[in-house]
C-alpha cells in the first residue's frame, strides 16, 4: 500500500511516499508501530496523525490496502 508523506515526514522517510506491504499493516495502530519501528526518529514526533480516505483514522481502523493513506505531521500555530 501506498502512504503519502508530507512536511517532516517526508524529510526523515526521504521521500514523498513509502510503500508498506499491506500484510503488513491491517490497522492503523499496526501501521504506526511499523512506521515509528522502521524510522525511529518519528518516536519524537508521537503526535502524528495517519489518514486514510482524506480523513483522520483511528488505531482501531482496519485498512484492506486500498484506501488513500497519508501521514500528518503534527502541526503548530499561532
């Protein structure tokens, strides 16, 4: 499955997508494990956010590997 990546997510994956066998991966919180276990470095940013379908996911969401995913960086204002 394909996982867009923007801002800093993009910068430590070193890309603008990551592709993750969808065996896997079956949830969210499945993905996120994978994430922060094959690039370590997001364990600072715990804060980011995993979309799927233009929409923030829970961990429990279970993926079939053909949704359109994305990680959200965690964002700041003012």
């Amino acid at each position: 499955m394909k996982v867009r990546c923007f801002g800093i997510a993009r910068e430590i994956i070193g890309s603008d997508e990551l592709i993750v066998d969808p065996n896997a991966a079956q949830s969210v919180e499945e993905l996120r494990k994978l994430i922060i276990q094959t690039y370590p470095e997001f364990e600072k940013y715990s804060s980011f956010m995993i979309s799927v379908d233009f929409e923030y996911a829970k961990d429990s969401f279970q993926l079939t590997g053909k949704e359109e995913i994305a990680i959200i960086p965690p964002v700041s204002g003012g």
